[in-house]
C-alpha cells in the first residue's frame, strides 16, 4: 500500500487530539453525502418526469407528420400517399384538417385550433391517459363529439354533464366581407363535448372533432392540413423519415416527434441542466469544507509531519497524505450519498409518498426514473471539485514545513 494513502487512512478513522476536527471532518463528510444524494434525487426525478411528460405528448402526437412547404393544405388522393398507406408497416394513418376558430359555450367565447381527424386517429394511442373528465369519444351511434383540451374547458367554462349546452364553432366563409350583416360571414356548426383531455399549454387549446364535421365548418371537402403517421414498435423510424423524405419529394416537410414541438425538449433539458448546476454550485460550497477540515488536520498532526520530514518524508508525501485524506473523505460521502439518493428514489417509486399537490393533475405523486449514466455523472462531478479542493489543502500543508521542523 502507499505509504501516502495508508497514512490518510489512519488519519481518518484516528481520533484526533482536537475534537472540533473530528466535528469538521464529519460535517465534511456529511455536506458531500448530502449533495450527492440531492443531485441523485433531482436528476431521477427530472427522468421520470421526462418519461411521462413524453409518453403523454407521444400518445397525442404522432411518429412522423407529413405537411405542405407552402400553403395550409394539400390533397391527399395523390398516387405517392395511396401507395404510402399499404406500406404493412403502418398502425395508424390519419387524416387531419386543422385550423384557427371562434368557440363559444353559452355566453363565453374562445379563440382555439380546430383539429378535424380520421378515424385512424384513435389506433395504437393510450388516449385514456391524457382524459382528466369524460372519455375520448368522437362518434358514437352516428352522433358526433368534441374532446377539448383543458384550456378550452376552463376557458368556456365547460361542463360535460349538461347535455342542454353545445359548443358552437364559427369559421370564416371563404366569400367573407360580402355581406352587410357580419354573422353571415361565419359558418357555425354546433357539437356536443365528450371529454377533456390535458398535455401542456401548446395542445391544451385544441378542439379535437371527426373530420367531417372540421370539412363541413371550413367548407374544404378534399383537402387536408397533415397526415400523421404512426408505426410498428421495432420500425427504424430515423430510415422511414429518410426515405419518405426522397419519395414526398420538396413540396413536403416530413417531421419525427421531436421535430414536431423542439421546444418542449429543449425546456426539459434546459430545466434539467439548470438544476443540475445550482446543485453543483452547492456542493462545491460543500467539498470546500474539505479544506477548512484539513487546514485543522494539519495543525493537529504538525508534529506528525515534522518527525516525518525528519526522517527523510520529502513534500510529495506530506502533500500526498492531505490529499488521499481529502479524497477519501469525498469518495466515502459520494457513495454514501449516492446510496442514500438510489433508497430515496427506489421508496418514491414503489410507494409514491411525496404528492404533487393537485387531484386534478395527470400525476399523482412525482415519478422516478434512474438512468445509469446520471451515477456515473454525479460521482465524476463531486470526483472532479473534490481533487481542486484536496490539492489546494494539499498544498497548504507543505507551506509551513520549515517552521514546524524549528518547533519541533
């Protein structure tokens, strides 16, 4: 063993002559456990809360989306999409004519996004899981529904069991402005809500309606905003966005999830990484300890390190001893924290004790996922701080060599 390391070793776990250092050295140890296990903790619960966050907006969006470079809308009868949708690969391929409308629910009134759909729009989605009142139902025995998004409901102050009220949806007529009377500028159509349904705040004003009632409103028989495309689990999606985007040709943008809404991820990375350093900023306050704590070993030990020198110790074991001492005590409370982090999260998990706070939310209690690589980068970090603040204590301890040789 080393003669540095076997020293620090004692040192350690050796009672010291000074209390307080033995307090120092514990509360050292103790800011690092902490830390660490918060870092864990944040970052297991940023995890969960990106996977759930994400499977709930992949329930709701599809895997590719096909849209028009120029325009609003396209025909969707062209030979290129007929032979697209026999591709045996395809769950779901959905129609979807979509546009900007006035809504209202008996006197209130709303400005959101009609979203007309197909019926390939319910298959291979767990749309239960995004319904906070009523079911996702758009047709029913002939008769057709409207699921609305939370923002719409608490906007129009919508209530699903009053079967007496429907909204009413107006869109302008494509001959507008010819009439004296401004209301006959407006087609209005009339629906019943089946359900409301909540995501985030960029999908919570959208009307989602057949899309017979959307082409009846607009007055657009044909034509479609999107198609959304959804595949078999194992389809090597990154290869069929490639291929489609050779056979659409430049008329069309073809889009994967996350190219469809960049700013909910990047707002999850950027929250998760702006933690992340908050934490580091306080765990670097923490493992700076080290150097009040070893600053006091090496007053407690100066005869220690004189008899050392003494007997022919040069300065790179002197240095060596404070800063295996430095590190151990690092590398004893990041694991420690670590361990303490992966209890924490693993009790989350199983018994979900910590709430949000919201009966009303999608989520219960905050989710927990671990991610093998985060272990990995929270003992790199407080490994990284820990070797500045144990060279540093290094360092000092040889500053005052020749005067503790002279006391001694």
């Amino acid at each position: 063993m080393n003669t540095s390391i076997y020293i620090a070793k004692r040192y350690l776990f050796s009672k010291k002559q000074t209390h307080a250092i033995n307090i120092i050295s514990g509360i050292s140890i103790l800011g690092v456990l902490v830390g660490s296990a918060a870092l864990i903790i944040i970052l297991s619960v940023f995890n969960g809360l990106e996977k759930t966050i994400l499977s709930l907006y992949s329930n709701f969006t599809p895997e590719i989306k096909i849209e028009p470079r120029l325009g609003k809308t396209f025909d969707p009868d062209q030979p290129v999409f007929r032979e697209l949708k026999k591709d045996s690969r395809i769950i779901s391929f959905t129609e979807v004519l979509q546009e900007r409308a006035l809504i209202k629910y008996a006197d209130r009134s709303f400005i959101g996004t009609i979203k007309g759909v197909s019926d390939d729009f319910l298959k291979g989605r767990q749309l239960d899981s995004i319904i906070q009142f009523g079911s996702f139902t758009l047709k029913d025995k002939e008769q057709e529904y409207a699921v609305i998004g939370a923002t719409v409901q608490g906007s129009l102050g919508v209530s699903l069991k009053n079967q007496f009220v429907a909204l009413q949806v107006f869109s302008p007529k494509r001959t507008a402005g010819n009439s004296t009377n401004p209301m006959n500028d407006f087609v209005f159509r009339s629906i019943q809500p089946s359900g409301v349904f909540g995501i985030q705040q960029d999908f919570d004003d959208i009307v989602i309606t057949p899309i017979d009632f959307t082409r009846h409103l607009l007055d657009e028989p044909n034509r479609v905003s999107s198609l959304e495309i959804n595949y078999k689990k194992g389809t090597d999606l990154d290869d069929v966005q490639d291929n489609l985007t050779e056979i659409v040709g430049d008329n069309y943008t073809i889009k994967n999830r996350k190219q469809q809404n960049t700013g909910l991820y990047k707002t999850i990375n950027y929250e998760r990484w702006s933690i992340f350093m908050i934490l580091t900023f306080v765990l670097i306050i923490a493992l700076f300890n080290i150097i009040g704590s070893l600053t006091m070993l090496v007053i407690d030990k100066r005869k220690d390190i004189a008899i050392l020198t003494s007997l022919g110790a040069g300065k790179p074991l002197i240095q060596g001893i404070f800063f295996f001492e430095g590190m151990m005590i690092s590398v004893v409370g990041c694991i420690t924290g670590i361990a303490l982090g992966y209890i924490v999260c693993l009790v989350q998990q199983h018994f979900k004790i910590i709430k949000m706070g919201s009966s009303l939310s999608v989520l219960d209690a905050y989710p927990v996922a671990f991610n093998l690589s985060d272990f990995g980068l929270v003992f790199l970090t407080v490994m990284g701080i820990a070797i500045i603040a144990s060279g540093i204590s290094a360092r000092l301890s040889v500053k005052r060599l020749d005067e503790m040789k002279k006391d001694l």
